[in-house]
C-alpha cells in the first residue's frame, strides 16, 4: 500500500561546485537526449531549496549539451506548488508531496517525478562517548515529547549497553522554522509513535511539546553544539560536512542504522521493491510516487529518509515542453546520477531511475491526446 510522504524537505547547506563548465561537461561525456538545431525550448520552474544546488549544476550542464535552458527559482517548496496551480511555471519542485486535496483543487493532472534522495539526521552533545548513541524510534518519539528527560534513563540505557550515560537533563533542539526537514522527522515520527500521531502529528511547521528552537541547520546544530546534554535533528549532509556526530537509528529489521548514502538508497529500493503500483503491471504511468521513504523495510534501511520531487502538469504545458522535461529527466536520472554524488546527495538506484522515467514517458503518452 502506498504510504503518503509527509515531509520537507530539508534546507541543505552545500559547496558550490567551482567547476567550469567546460570542464562539467569533459568530466562526464555522456551524450544527452538531441536537441532541435532550429528550436531552442526555454524551461522555467520552481520550488524546493533542498535540491537546488543539484538542480542548477543539472540545468547548466544540460543546457551546454542541448538547445533546452532551464531557469529555476528556489523559493521553497509550497511556492513551487502554488505557481505550478496558477500555472505560471513549467515545473515545480517540493520536498512535500502534494496532498489529494491540493491535486483535486488544481484542477489538471500533475505528476510527482522523485529526482534524489535525503535523509535527516538526529545529532547530540554528550561529551566522552566513545561510540555512536544507539536509540529505538519509540525512545525517540518520547524524547521529542518530553517523556524521556534524562539521559541516564533505563530505556536509553539498555539501547546502549556499552556506553556510560551521564545522569543529566536531556535537552532538545528543534526547528523554529517550517521547513521540509520538520516535515521528514516528523513524519517518522508519526510513523513509528501513535502519540506522537495523536499529537503534534506531522507537517512543515510542528508544535513541539517540549525543547527550544533554530533556524535552519545551522541554527539547530548550533544550539547543540553549545548545550551539552542537547539533541537535536537536521539535514543528515549538513552533518556529515560538519562531522556532527550522529545517532544510529534501530530501523524496521531491528537493525541499529547510520544515515549513510547506501543505507538511505537502501530505504528508496526496498519502498519501491514493495510498492505495487511501481510493478510491471503498470504500463500506463499511472503510479502514484508520493510514496514516504520513512521506516522502510529492509535490513539495510535508514528509517528517517526521503525524495524530492519535481512537479509536472502534461495538460498545462503541452505536449513539447513535456517532451523536453522528460527527455531531461531521463538524462539526469540515468546518465548523470554521480553528479548527485559529488554534490553529497544520494542518487535514486538505477533500477528505480529506469522505472520511474519509464513511467513517466507512459504517463505523458497517456496525457498527450488531452494536451492543448
């Protein structure tokens, strides 16, 4: 059964690439889709900040490649989809996937394309540990309802059996600002904790019962930083570049799991494995990939992952500039995903990449007779 992603997307702080792109375009010759020698196709979207610096090394290099110019505004995820509705864009890009209210408000089709994985990560400031903190998503969702107050508390303690607890008051961190990654946590959250569902519930801006607030990644990790005794989440690549330390969250198998590219790319392909709307049986494009990454199975899964999504409305558009979006597609998933990479994101599996932009290309057939 298809469970609805309910999340953000992060804010990613990144380093941009300094490359030239010349020299983008000689670090990977793969051919791209042929463009028109007569008809340059101009595309606008926008959307999610998360995936930006992604997207704009994309664009520039695809625009070196083809006739196609990208411009893309990253203005956050719910002003992507309110330009998308009022049809003043091309695409749209979000890191929360749009609800059946909002699709059925729209007024025409609009499609959910996952372009990259994310994940959040859950960081924390205990000074002398001297191996990863361990915690159970129960735990977790107590810790973030003010259930669990200390960290020498017995539920924390037999999760870590190797480790000295110290006996102080746990203090959490959360995000003053909506965003995509609250909307993750979340959703995990709600996921895994039917108090916590029965409670603040997911979305981009949460009332959390207990903690204090940053802005943004930076903000939250340094609230952490200063407070021993804090925990807090954030986007897991802003961790990673600031080598934050980070908890190994116990995952559907019973597994303790870091948030690392394989272990999150695992999450993506065990959900799709087991989605059966992504099954050979669809041939029409009619998958519904708002599906939510949180609590996957699989042994190797991380259980606080998540796409990002572009937005596509075939009927708004037309059938040429849908035809240029999907021959984009295809060229980022399938011939560049190692510029996901480089970039400390983490590239859809192949075999998942196939299949969505299969169905994406049976989806705009499908759309193409009711295109104006």
């Amino acid at each position: 059964m298809t469970r609805f992603a309910c999340f953000l997307m992060p804010v990613l702080v990144l380093a941009a690439c300094t490359a030239s792109p010349k020299d983008e375009v000689n670090a990977n010759d793969t051919a791209a889709p042929p463009a028109s020698s007569t008809t340059r196709v101009d595309l606008t979207g926008a959307g999610a900040t998360f995936p930006y610096p992604l997207y704009s090394r994309w664009f520039n290099e695809y625009a070196i490649r083809t006739n196609v110019r990208i411009n893309y505004q990253s203005i956050g995820s719910g002003g992507g989809i309110r330009q998308l509705v009022a049809r003043t864009i091309d695409f749209g890009a979000t890191d929360v996937p749009m609800t059946n209210e909002e699709l059925a408000s729209a007024g025409m089709p609009v499609l959910h394309i996952p372009t990259v994985i994310g994940a959040v990560a859950i960081t924390y400031n205990l000074p002398g540990l001297t191996r990863p903190l361990n915690l159970s998503p129960d735990v977790i969702a107590d810790l973030f309802l003010g259930r669990i107050t200390r960290w020498s508390d017995p539920r924390i303690a037999v999760l870590n059996p190797k480790l000295t607890l110290p006996d102080t008051d746990i203090l959490v961190v959360h995000r003053a600002d909506g965003s995509g990654t609250s909307y993750i946590f979340s959703d995990f959250l709600t996921t895994v904790s039917p108090a916590w569902a029965a409670g603040p519930g997911r979305g981009k801006d949460v009332r959390w019962p207990v903690g204090i607030g940053g802005k943004g990644n930076e903000g939250v990790a340094g609230q952490v930083k200063q407070m021993p005794g804090a925990i807090g989440y954030l986007e897991v690549v802003y961790a990673r570049q600031n080598r934050l330390p980070v908890v190994h969250v116990r995952n559907a198998a019973g597994r303790f799991i870091s948030p690392m590219p394989f272990e999150i790319a695992s999450a993506a392909t065990a959900v799709l494995e087991a989605d059966r709307k992504l099954n050979s049986a669809d041939t029409d494009g009619t998958s519904d990939l708002r599906v939510s990454l949180v609590n996957a199975p699989g042994a190797q899964s991380y259980p606080i992952a998540s796409f990002t999504w572009m937005l596509i409305a075939p009927s708004a558009i037309g059938p040429e500039k849908s035809r240029q979006l999907a021959a984009f597609i295809r060229w980022a998933l399938l011939d560049n995903p190692d510029v996901a990479s480089t970039l400390g994101y983490v590239p859809l599996p192949s075999e998942a990449a196939t299949r969505i932009a299969d169905r994406l290309d049976a989806a705009l057939a499908k759309e193409a007779p009711r295109s104006p």
